[in-house]
C-alpha cells in the first residue's frame, strides 16, 4: 500500500513540475524505459563531485554497481544547487532518461526542480503582487480620476537570428544520396522554410539555449581546457558555407567520446552532434530495409560498402515540439561473434542457440532544432 502512495505521489509531482503527467519508475526499472521522458525514483547512495566540477548521483548500490545514475554538469551547478543534502534518501528525479557510456541508464539534471525527496511536491509559485493609487473622489469640477495603468511584466520569449552567409541558398551539383537522406529523415519532421528569425528560449543541448554563443557554450559545457578543432561544414543540404563544426574530445554523457558545437555565420549555437567511435556495442543483425547512405551528416560520413548498415531513429524530446534527436549506428553485420557459441549437456557445439549480432562502428546522438530542419528541407528542397 505504501508503494502504490508513493508512485501517485510521485505521478502528482511530475505532474505539477511540468504541466503534463509522466510516468515514474524506480530505479530498477529505469533501464527499460530508455528515451523516455519520466520521474524516476530510488535510494540515492552516493553524490560525488569530479575536479572538473561534474556531479555523480548513483542510486541502488555504489558505482560501478548502481542501477541508476544522474550528471549533473559544472556550468549547471549553481542552477541546480547544492544536491550532497538528498544522500542517503529517497529521491525523484523527472527527466529524459538515456543510456550512459556503460549502458546503465541515466537523467542530465539542470535544474533545480528536477530533483527532491520522494514524495514531496514543490509549492506553487507565489503570485506577483501588484499595487495600485487608490482611486481619487470624484467632484464637481473633476472628473473620476482612472487608476494607473498595470504595466504588463515583459515577455520571458525572447527571439535570435541565424546568421547566414550571403548565397548561402546556390544550388549544389552532387550530393544526391546525402539530400535523399536528409529529406527522408526530416521530411514527416518539418516543414521547407527560409525563416532565420526564431524562440531562443529553449535548450538545445542540457545547459545551452538555441542561439547561445560559442564562448559561453563553452564554459557552460565546462568545454575550455579540452582538445578541439574548427571546421567548415560542406555537406549537401545544408546552407552553403553557412555552419562550422567545433569538436572536442573527452567523455561526455552517454559514453561519447566528441562533441560538436554547430555554430552559424555568427558563432552561435545551431545544433550539437555526440559521437563514439569506439563503441563496444553490439546489436541484432537486423535487415537494413531503409537504405541510408550516410550516417554522419555533418562530416559527411558515408558507407562504403553495401554490406554495412546506417540505422538512423528520429524522435522528439516529450514536452517540446523545438529539438528533434537523431540516434544513429553505424553497424558490420558482418562481424565475426565474440561470445562463443553455446553447448549441448552433451558436449555438442548448439550453433543455432546463439543470436546473430553487428558491431557497432559509429554511433551518435544529434540534437536538431526545428529551424534548422526546416532550413535543411529548404536546401534539400532547392
């Protein structure tokens, strides 16, 4: 009876914090649901803070044998506060719960309310007080004299420009396969438009805004220190000579080894890409029906061969319409097995009992806002 109280309490707390009602798991379960936007709740062991400033919070059992962890990153923690009080105890967690670099799952806290003791909900939010002149008595020779105006408090939406080249829309000659992709990806996604005029007010990446520019990205992805280069983006479909890539490599959260910052002719942000190349995961072999010819985008990572297969999964962050993500694996079917095959009580080698998998070559994570994939279907249109 106390477990049932406890997760409606929790679903009334998602509830609350969002606008919109999201499952809640524990944390043994976390693992199943990932991708999913939920609460999450659990014992929470252990919360321990990196030189570099990054926050781990494992739940169930200590690290490396947690069910369930949280990051919480450097330029995050003044937003999110101080979190060593919650050790020790039953904790929420509501956010968007995706696979770390050892496949256990996890949630990026960057915000303060993400986080609280199981069970409690949050106070609502006081309502402004606003203080008028009395109003003045009337008299033979005046007129009543009106209350002053309410000035309306401004607008927390606050709107960018991308900055674009001129003749950043000239038609390209080649490519092909790559727009055939990009439209294939996008098309059910958004819409062809021109428009460079957009909502900054949404993340794009945890942490960073759409339109952020790149020096501050960098200090708040704690990014300065780390190895990195500059590129132009060239890829057909894109703007022409319009975005540059800015890479760095380190451990990043989902086990990814090079993060790119997509900046404009301004050097904002327009888009982040995660990429691990040294993937040790391997998957089902599963028939490549969509034939996709590429598999990184922005450096134009093509297959150059029929026999491997690009698996690109598209979905949108629950609870905003703004950022679409793009998980994509790079896979060998071929790829000869490294789990011996299973045997009979009779010593006989059981080839079938063993299922058939690829290794991973490449996978990524791509973080696309809803400007720049109508700006893509605009290109891949023209």
């Amino acid at each position: 009876m106390k477990t049932k109280l406890l997760s409606l309490a929790i679903a009334l707390v998602a509830f609350t914090a969002s606008g919109q009602l999201k499952p809640s798991y524990t944390d043994a379960e976390a693992a199943n649901h990932i991708g999913e936007e939920a609460t999450v709740s659990g014992k929470l062991l252990s919360v321990s803070t990196t030189a570099t400033g990054t926050t781990f919070l494992n739940f169930g059992e200590r690290f490396p044998r947690h069910t369930f962890g949280c990051v919480i990153f450097a330029g995050n923690q003044a937003a999110v506060g101080d979190v060593k009080p919650f050790e020790g105890k039953d904790v929420s967690v509501t956010g968007r719960i995706e696979a770390a670099r050892d496949q256990k799952p996890q949630i990026i806290i960057s915000r303060a309310d993400q986080i609280q003791l199981a069970g409690a909900v949050p106070p609502a939010p006081k309502p402004a007080a606003v203080t008028t002149a009395p109003m003045t008595a009337p008299t033979k020779s005046e007129p009543p004299t009106a209350p002053p105006a309410i000035s309306e408090s401004p607008s927390e939406k606050r709107s960018g420009k991308i900055e674009l080249p001129s003749g950043w829309s000239s038609p390209r000659r080649g490519g092909d396969g790559v727009r055939k992709d990009l439209a294939r990806l996008f098309g059910g996604a958004g819409v062809a438009s021109e428009l460079t005029t957009a909502d900054t007010t949404f993340e794009v990446y945890p942490g960073v805004r759409f339109l952020t520019p790149l020096g501050d990205a960098r200090k708040i992805l704690n990014l300065d220190g780390l190895q990195s280069s500059r590129s132009k983006i060239a890829t057909p479909g894109f703007p022409q000579d319009a975005f540059n890539a800015n890479v760095f490599s380190g451990v990043f959260p989902g086990g990814f080894t090079r993060l790119s910052l997509v900046t404009d002719s301004s050097d904002q942000v327009v888009s982040v890409l995660l990429v691990d190349s040294s993937s040790r995961t391997r998957v089902l072999n599963e028939t490549d029906t969509a034939g996709y010819h590429t598999y990184n985008f922005l450096t134009g990572g093509a297959k150059a061969t029929n026999n491997l297969t690009i698996k690109h999964q598209i979905s949108q962050i629950k609870g905003t319409t703004n950022v679409i993500v793009v998980d994509t694996l790079l896979v060998d079917p071929t790829d000869p097995e490294d789990v011996p095959p299973a045997r009979t009580s009779r010593g006989i080698t059981n080839k079938t009992s063993r299922p058939k998998t690829g290794k991973v070559l490449e996978r990524s994570r791509w973080y696309v806002p809803a400007p720049i994939v109508n700006l893509i279907l605009r290109c891949v249109g023209g």
